[in-house]
C-alpha cells in the first residue's frame, strides 16, 4: 500500500501547530514576566536567564542579546545530549524570547518589591512551563543539569540548585543582600508555577492500601469513584510479636484533587487502615486516563 508524503505528515501537522502555539504563548508570558516586573525593576531569577540579568545589570549590556549568548553553550550540549530536533526547537523558542524582550515595552505594573518578585517569577514560570509543554525550553541551565548529573550520578534538581545558590551567591557579593533574596523568591515562584504548568492541577497521587477489609475498599474504589486498583498478594506481620499471615494489598493512582475523599471514603470502611500515599510524575494508559479523555 502506498503512503504519500501528505498524508504522513497530515497527523503530524496539527501536533507541530500545537507545539508552536505552546511555545509562542510561553514566549510572551515569559517577555511579560521579565520587561513587566523584572529587567525594569533590577531584578534576578535563577539558570540562565539569571546569569543574563545579573550581566546586563552589572555591565549595561542589552539582555535580549546576554540571553542569546549565555545559552549558546546549552544549546550545543543540548544537541549532542538530545538530538538537532530539540536544540533546534531550543534555539527558536530561545531566540523568540529574545526578540519579544527587545521590540515589546509593557507598561511599569509595580515597583513593590514583594509583587514584582512573585508576579515576575510566575509569569516566567508559566512561559518555560508552557515551552516545555510544547517541546522546547527557555533556558538552558536544565540541559546542563543533565548532563553534569549523568556524569557525577546527582539528580537534575540538585545540579539545578547548586547553580542557582551560585548565582544568587555572586548577586549578594555584587549587589547586594536583599537583590539575592528577592531573586530566590522569584525563582522559587517561577519553580512552582512551572510545575503547575507542566503538571497540572490534576497532579497523579499513588496509593497503596493494606486492609483486612481490601475487598470493601476495592468495591468502593471501583464502583463508586470508577477507578482501577491493582491488587497483590503480600505478607503482613513482620513486628514484634505479630503473627505472619497472608494479605492483599491494594494499589491505585489518582488524582491529586481526589485525595481527599479516596481517605475519606477508607476511613469510613476501616479507620486502621494502612495507607501510603506518593506523588507520580506520569501515568500513561489505563481506566484514569479514558475516564479523563471523556
């Protein structure tokens, strides 16, 4: 059967369209986070875009061009690690970035310090948040992360955090204190909304259960919230003077929004259950994900 060169890409076409949507909108987000609240009030973040700040405030220097030049040596790590198709990817939104910085002027929202922190921090958030959504990055510094963590076995979030504490480091040496502080809150507010972003609000929560009364929890679990659970044979009893004996242990993932009531409805079948909750950063197939996609 012959396939033309139209109709394999047709399917593609819509997923790079919204690719790019992703990653234009956190552009702009990201453009309004930083000419909004924090390149006109001095003020820095953490990776890379931190280190540009800190340039273009110490040495005049425009930050549309730092930003550019700052993540070149990402970029190439960036394709050796990932392949040309994301540097690529990288280098666009990174440049798209960078031109919205330089021809986009917003309006002065506030110059209170505490707002220009948290709001500056949570529209750039939202931006690499969005970016990463469709594909791509807006900074670099992860990228490295990556790398420096496969070669030393410390995770992506560690390497993150020594960069970032080096860097508001030299801010405090340069500038002064309260610059590295305000910067640590704006970082810490472009992290979390970064990860509501990416995540979403629908965060996946993991559940184990060890019950006697397992086959009432399950009934309820099935039934009444339409959830799948697994269920494994276990062992219980390994204390102190307890006694072995055969157990199921229930296991079931949700959603972060339903924790709530999942503990609520176990307690009311058995107030001793053991239960241990988790968090899961991906769930792929399964009852969770078609209940969601109707």
């Amino acid at each position: 059967m012959k396939h033309t060169a139209a109709h394999d890409g047709a399917p593609y076409l819509p997923l790079l369209l919204k690719d790019f949507t992703f990653i234009v909108v956190g552009a702009l987000s990201a453009a309004f986070g930083l000419e909004g609240f924090l390149v006109p009030n001095g003020f820095l973040d953490g990776g890379a875009t931190g280190i540009a700040l800190l340039i273009a405030r110490l040495s005049g220097v425009s930050f549309p061009v730092l930003l550019v030049l700052i993540n070149l040596p990402f970029l190439l790590i960036a394709f050796k690690l990932a392949g040309r198709r994301f540097a690529v990817r990288a280098a666009l939104s990174i440049l798209v970035l960078a031109v919205l910085t330089s021809v986009l002027h917003f309006p002065d929202i506030t110059h209170d310090k505490l707002l220009v922190s948290v709001f500056g921090g949570f529209f750039l958030g939202a931006g690499i948040g969005l970016a990463v959504r469709g594909g791509s990055v807006l900074d670099g510094t992860e990228v490295l992360a990556l790398a420096v963590g496969r070669r030393i076995g410390i995770s992506i979030g560690d390497v993150v955090m020594v960069i970032n504490v080096a860097i508001f480091g030299v801010a405090a040496w340069l500038i002064d204190l309260e610059t590295a502080m305000y910067a640590m809150i704006t970082y810490l507010s472009a992290s979390k909304t970064l990860d509501l972003v990416v995540e979403g609000l629908e965060e996946y929560t993991g559940v184990t259960i060890i019950s006697p009364h397992h086959a009432e929890i399950r009934e309820v679990i099935a039934n009444e919230m339409g959830r799948g659970v697994t269920v494994y044979s276990g062992k219980r009893g390994f204390t102190k003077g307890a006694v072995s004996h055969e157990v199921d242990i229930l296991y079931c993932v949700i959603t972060r929004l339903e924790v709530g009531r999942f503990l609520s409805e176990v307690e009311k079948i058995d107030p001793d259950a053991f239960v241990v909750t988790s968090p899961v950063k991906d769930v792929r197939g399964g009852i969770l994900l078609k209940r969601r996609a109707h």
